[in-house]
C-alpha cells in the first residue's frame, strides 16, 4: 500500500476521535449549544431546510476561501468573501446546494468506511469519488428525502459526540466515555445511525402531518 495513501485514511480527521478532540477544545456552553442544534437538525431539519443549507455552506466555503487566501496572503478577506457569497447563493439555488453537500457526506461516508474496513490497498480516491457522485445523484433527484436523511444524520452526529464531551466533564461513571472511539469505533456508528433512522421517521412523520392539515397539500 502507498505510505501517502495509507497516512490519508488514517488521518485523524476521517476518524470520530478527531471531531470529539475539537468539540473538546470548546467551552461547555458551545458544546451545549452543538447538542441543541443537533436536537433540532435530527427532528426539525426538513422544515428549516434552506437556513440548515446556509449555515452549512458558509463555514465550508469560508475554510474554503481561508485555504485559498493563504497561497494569496488575504485569508481573512478570501474567508469571509467565500462564506457571504456562498451563503447568499444557497437559498436561491438550494437544490444545487443540498446535491452538493450530500455529495460531501457520500465523500465522508466513503472514507469513514475506508478507515473501519480498508486493509491496503490505493483505491480509496474512486471509492471518495464515487460516494460524491452516488449522494450527489441521489439528493438532486430525491430532494425531500435527501433534505430529511442529510440532516437526520447530521444532528444525530452532533448530539452522540456532544454527549460523550458532556458526559466526559460531567465526570460520569465510566473513566473514559470515548473508549469506544479508540477499541469499537463501529459501535459509535451503529448509534449514530440508530438515532439518525429514529429522526429521518420523525421527520417523515412530522411531514405527513403537515401535509394532511394543510389546505392547499404540496404536490
């Protein structure tokens, strides 16, 4: 296996580990507030979807501009150009938005099975690539769903790494709440991804709801 390609799927940064170690590096109240929002993106994220897309693509396109604007000595005006341009983008072109950043989960999917299952091998580009396309495909023809799946799974995310932080400075009975980071990083998955199908049936719920009691129903 390619030492180069080995180190990428290793980094840190495909892992869950790396992720809890920044939600870490905040104040309690910020971790507080990533619970919240994670609370309202698994149950509440189909309703608010252009302003989800929004606060998705401003941070993303800001770190964007701030790569970009290093190599031209202007980080800070490359950032917040990047971040205003494309926030404002996203709610008129939402549907291109939400394709995009399923896109981005596909990719993030990919590598997170590549670094739980991956044993050599220098494909994991194709497999990134291909996950970006596969998601993209699936959340420009399958808006709604994709809307509900996409932030389902993100609030699950936010709420299981926010509660083992929380629970960490708690000091609850377990010596070391992220173990399983480091021994069962697939059972942290599988919980994400119990919570995250408990709020896509939420939201699909919520929405049949909604559609019977509205006068003038979506068609």
């Amino acid at each position: 296996m390619n030492p180069w390609s080995h180190s990428f799927l290793q980094s840190n940064r495909f892992q869950l580990l790396y992720w809890i170690e920044q939600l870490r590096s905040l104040p309690t109240g910020t971790v507080v507030l990533a619970l919240a929002a994670g609370i309202i993106l698994l149950l509440y994220g189909r309703p608010l979807f252009r302003l989800i897309i929004i606060l998705n693509a401003m941070p993303l396109m800001g770190w964007l501009g701030w790569q970009l604007g290093l190599e031209a000595g202007r980080p800070y005006w490359f950032s917040i150009g990047f971040a205003v341009i494309f926030g404002l983008l996203a709610w008129p072109m939402f549907k291109l938005g939400i394709a995009l950043l399923c896109g981005l989960a596909g990719t993030a999917l990919a590598l997170q099975l590549a670094t739980l299952f991956a044993k050599g091998g220098d494909y994991w580009p194709i497999f990134a690539v291909a996950g970006f396309i596969l998601c993209a495909l699936i959340g420009w023809i399958l808006l709604k769903a994709a809307i509900t799946v996409f932030t389902a799974m993100e609030g699950s995310t936010m709420i299981i790494l926010s509660l083992v932080v929380l629970a960490e400075r708690a000091s609850f009975p377990i010596k070391n709440v992220s173990w399983l980071t480091f021994t069962r990083p697939g059972v942290v998955h599988a919980v994400i991804l119990i919570l995250g199908i408990v709020g896509i049936m939420y939201q699909f719920g919520l929405s049949e709801k909604s559609h019977k009691q509205s006068p003038h129903p979506e068609k």
